[in-house]
C-alpha cells in the first residue's frame, strides 16, 4: 500500500510505520539511496565494523604471504594445534 511522506527542511523524510516495521528498520539503521528509472529506491544497509575490516585485511595478508597452517579434519584438531601453539609460544618467552 503506497504511502506519501513530506520532505523536511532538512531534506529528511519520514519513513511510515508500517513500511520501517516490514522492512525491520530501527533507529540508528542506516539505509542505501539509490536513483532508478522508477524514482528512488531505499535499501537497509549493513556496514562493516572497522576493526572487524582490519583484522580481515590482517588475514587476507597473511593468506597471500604463506602464513597459514594446514587443513583440520576436525574442529578438536584445530583445538589442539591451537593449545600446542599457545603451550610453544610460552616455552619460547
């Protein structure tokens, strides 16, 4: 069901209850405008934590430098090589 809403002098726009509870936006959401053929069209958008994009970054540099371990067969294996690295690092200190 369309609905209108007012441009405010700030150019922010109301977005109606039921469209914001369908689409499961909260304040604090942020949302991705986009022009179409149609007109616009807003999409809810999900950004990334800066932290969480360094440590990938971090990752993906270690990946293509050769410092990676080999494939587990199991989640107790990588445990294990996980509880010996650690057990190493502290003989080593």
């Amino acid at each position: 069901m369309p609905t209108a809403s007012k441009i405010g002098p700030k150019f922010q726009v109301v977005i109606p209850k039921s469209i914001r509870k369908a689409a499961g936006l909260r304040v604090g959401d942020y949302v991705e405008a986009r022009l179409t053929r149609d007109g616009i069209v807003l999409r809810p958008k999900v950004l990334v934590d800066r932290g969480l994009e360094r440590a990938l970054e971090e990752a993906l540099a270690d990946l293509a430098a050769g410092r990676v371990s080999k494939p587990f067969k199991s989640a107790r294996e990588l445990v294990r090589a996980i509880k010996h690295a650690k057990r190493d690092a502290r003989a080593s200190d």
